[in-house]
C-alpha cells in the first residue's frame, strides 16, 4: 500500500486551504440535502437510535432501497439481497475483496476513482485497464476487448463516470456485458451518481440488461444523491450468493457504521420525483456555469453528461502538462483542481486534462471564474 499512503484529494485540498484558492478539486457539496432528511436524523439521534443497527442495515432502508430500484429502475431488487455499507467505497472495497485474490484480474475503466487502484492491491489481483479517451471518452470494443483474458474475474464499472463526467451508454453497456457473460465476470456496478444525469443522457443500470442480473453487484450511496458525504450511508444488492460474499468482509471492515443517518435515508428515498430532478437540474446549471468560463479563460472544455465533475484541456493555452499547472494554480490563480492523469496506470493519458468540480455554490463558481478570467495570461505558456 506504499504507493497509495496519501491521496491528490487531501493534498490538493490543503493547498487549496494554505492559499486560500477555491477549491474545485474535491468532489463535495458546500450545501446540505433536503430539509426533512436532516430533520429526520436529528430526530432519530434524540429518540435513541444511536447504538448498533442490524448487520445488514435497518430493515427499512433496505426496503426503501428494493422501492428506490424499482421505481426509477425497474428493477426487481429483495430487501434481503440490500447490504448497507459504510459509503459506496466500502462496498466497492468489500466486493473486490470478496471475489478477487492472487492471479485474479479486475477490469477497470481509466481513468478511474482513485480507491478502486487501492481496492484491487488490497484484493492481491491484478488491474486491467479499458482507456477512456478524450474528448469523446467513448468505451470502443477494441479497447475492452484488450483488457479480457481467462484470468478475469471483475468488471469494475462505473457510470456515471467519475473523472469524465461520461454517461455510458446502452450500446456500451451491452459491450460489458457481452464480455462479461463470455468470461463468466461478475460485474461490480459503480452508480453513485445515477441521479446526477443532465439534459440529453439517460442511465441504464448494467443489470437492467438482459442476463447481467445474476452477475451484477449493483453500488450506490446516499452522499451524492441527497449531498451528505459525510454521511457514509451506502448499499449493494445483487445475487444473494454475491451479497452474502460481500458481507462476509464487510462485516470485518467496519462491522455496522450510521445508525441515526440509516432511517433518515429511507424517509429520503421515498421523496417524491422532483426533488432528485430539481437537484439534477441545479447541477446541470451549475455544470453550465463553470463551463463557460473555464471556456472563456482559454480551456478546451469537453462534454459532461453527469456527475459533478467537468473536465478541461489545457492544450489551448499552449501547454502539454496540466499536472504542472494543477499545482500552480492555487497560488496563482486562486482555484484548485485535479490533475486527470492520477486517475490513470498508464502515464501517457490525459497529460492535458483537469478535472474541475462544479457542486458548489453559486457564488463560490462565479469567484472561480472571475479568478481564471482575470489570470488571463498567466495561465498561458510563456
């Protein structure tokens, strides 16, 4: 684990602190979730739910998440198949872990979320990646074909895709799951941001599609959906076989965590359409925003179909090392992003890209425009 000892995130976001620059760089809220969740948690703090809940979650979050799938999904999910976890990382963490080992192979798309590289060392398996290229950051079949072989076990998946803001789509999807029933993979489905889709983009879950039910891990947490990250209140469901696996780690990780915040989040589950498409819409505004001005200061600004992240090409203003100006920027410009290329194995992808995050406030987005627009040529080569 030497090489994971720190992440860009922490790094990033005390330079961020030191100079004082708007911090885009780590993907969180500035604001609270809706009114009635909070309410909610604090109401069950007072009434005494604050000790050990169930191992595999309170019965009502778990029938709250079956309702959730269903619903918005059409997915036909038993309360008894739903594990809450400590966040969607531990139930990433923990399936990895369950079916994966030594001489295993876990096929991930890159760039990817920085925990997944950690997940897999933990397992001892090893990482194949499918590149994600820009500006399109399409999955082609080549690519996918590329990272298979008979040693995989694990089709690590994510969509809404974080760094990219990329939303795969059902052709995509069906490409996966093709490979993955001619490999016998089990696929570990990343869906944190399945509200989080903008005008144009629709998310088709991978076990929606026909036959990838009995080998789908499906992964999502309250954090993103309801902006309490700190919060850790996530899920899998899946195989009852898989869940049973998962849990047997679980259990041992960190046992049961957010007995308060469990209740809160089924009561959250059940609100009615428009608060997860107003939330949606707000982001996508947001998204626009930010866009814009990053435009305006000379990036090449790539498409963003979901998620709370755009990324930007510095190849405009004539440099070739968007790490170099990632770590310049705070001092100088007074805004903080990431660095694309540490999502990546291979060192050569993404040179030019930042990744920018726009699940700000209003007030917080204009101030990171008006800094970049006013570095001006500051930003640019010498």
């Amino acid at each position: 684990m030497r090489p994971f000892t720190t992440t860009v995130f922490a790094e990033m976001s005390a330079l961020a602190t030191r100079t004082g620059a708007v911090n885009l760089g780590q993907g969180f809220p500035d604001t609270d979730g809706p009114a009635s969740l909070l309410e909610d948690a604090a109401a069950a703090l007072r009434g005494g739910r604050n000790q050990y809940p169930p191992g595999p979650g309170i019965p009502e979050l778990r029938e709250a998440v079956a309702e959730h799938q269903q619903r918005f999904w059409g997915l036909d999910v038993s309360p008894a198949d739903v594990l809450v976890t400590t966040g969607a990382t531990e139930a990433i963490a923990a399936a990895v872990m369950a079916l994966t080992g030594p001489g295993d192979e876990v096929v991930v798309l890159e760039p990817y979320y920085d925990s997944y590289a950690a997940t897999v060392a933990l397992s001892g398996a090893t990482r194949r990646t499918v590149p994600l290229r820009a500006p399109d950051f399409e999955v082609t079949e080549a690519a996918l074909r590329a990272a298979f072989s008979d040693r995989t076990r694990l089709v690590l998946l994510n969509s809404p895709h974080n760094p990219t803001g990329r939303v795969l789509s059902r052709a995509e999807l069906e490409l996966v799951a093709r490979l993955a029933v001619e490999h016998d993979a089990v696929v570990v489905s990343d869906e944190v941001y399945e509200h989080l889709v903008f005008s144009g983009a629709q998310h088709v879950p991978v076990a929606s599609l026909p036959g990838m039910a009995e080998r789908t891990l499906v992964v999502s947490s309250a954090g993103k959906t309801f902006s309490v990250t700190g919060w850790k209140i996530g899920w899998v469901h899946g195989p009852s076989e898989l869940v049973a696996a998962v849990r047997a780690v679980k259990q041992f990780l960190t046992y049961v965590s957010g007995a308060p915040f469990q209740p809160a989040v089924a009561a959250a589950l059940r609100l009615p359409d428009e608060v997860f498409t107003g939330f949606a819409a707000q982001l996508e505004a947001k998204r626009d925003l930010l866009s814009q001005g990053l435009a305006a200061a000379g990036f090449a600004v790539n498409r963003c179909e979901g998620t709370y992240f755009v990324t930007a090409d510095v190849r405009p203003l004539g440099l070739t090392d968007a790490s170099a100006l990632a770590w310049r920027m705070p001092e100088e410009v007074g805004v903080a992003a990431i660095p694309v290329q540490v999502f990546c194995d291979d060192p050569t992808a993404a040179p030019t890209l930042l990744r920018f995050a726009f699940c700000k406030r209003d007030e917080v987005l204009h101030a990171a425009v008006e800094r970049l627009a006013a570095a001006g040529p500051r930003l640019a080569a010498p």
